[in-house]
C-alpha cells in the first residue's frame, strides 16, 4: 500500500509524546507545498486547539471537514510525517487555507 503524502490543506493527525508512556494525537494544518512533503518526507503545519481565545493569528475551523477547533497560525513548525505517523481526518476549505496563508505570509515577509 502506498505511503500517505501529506497535501497543503490537508487536517492531519499527528502523534505527539507528552510524555515516554504516553501518545496524543495532535490535530493539524498542512501549509506547505506538496513538493516540500513529497522531497523531504517533512511537512509544516498549524496546530489545532479545541478552545477558542480571541486570538488574531487563530483561525476557525467550520464545521463538517472532519476537525473542529481553531487553527493556531502563531505556532506554525515543521515536523516528520512518518515519525510522527501523520494521518489524514479531512480537507480544510479553500476559504480558510487562504487565511492561514495570507496570516503566515504578514508574519514572515
């Protein structure tokens, strides 16, 4: 079976240890490219929170794309896909990927 890619917009899961007896599944934002995933096996994403804090760089989720919450654009990073055993829950919207992006691209140029 072919190896999951993950693709800008995608909502991932990705594992996450607090602690060494202990895994969580982190919900996220894919923001890169596909050819960065695709040549690195790495990818960047937004965490997702469940808890809404009036914050300018969090964005929100709609509901029924397989995640709610709000996107934490602050806390972007970049992470291992096949480390962290990234899964995919859903596709965000075109509407809210745009926002990320254009919140990410005031932040860093």
């Amino acid at each position: 079976m072919a190896r999951y890619v993950p693709a800008k917009g995608d909502l991932v899961a990705l594992t996450v240890r607090p602690a060494p007896d202990r895994d969580l599944e982190q919900p996220a934002l894919v923001v890169s490219n596909d050819l960065f995933q695709q040549a690195t096996g790495l990818c960047v994403v937004c965490p997702i929170a469940r808890t809404e804090r009036q914050h300018p760089f969090h964005v929100a989720i709609p509901d029924g794309h397989g995640v709610e919450g709000f996107i934490l654009v602050d806390q972007v990073r970049a992470v291992d896909a096949r480390a962290r055993g990234v899964r995919r829950l859903g596709r965000a919207p075109d509407a809210v990927v745009d926002q990320v992006l254009a919140i990410l691209d005031a932040v860093l140029f």
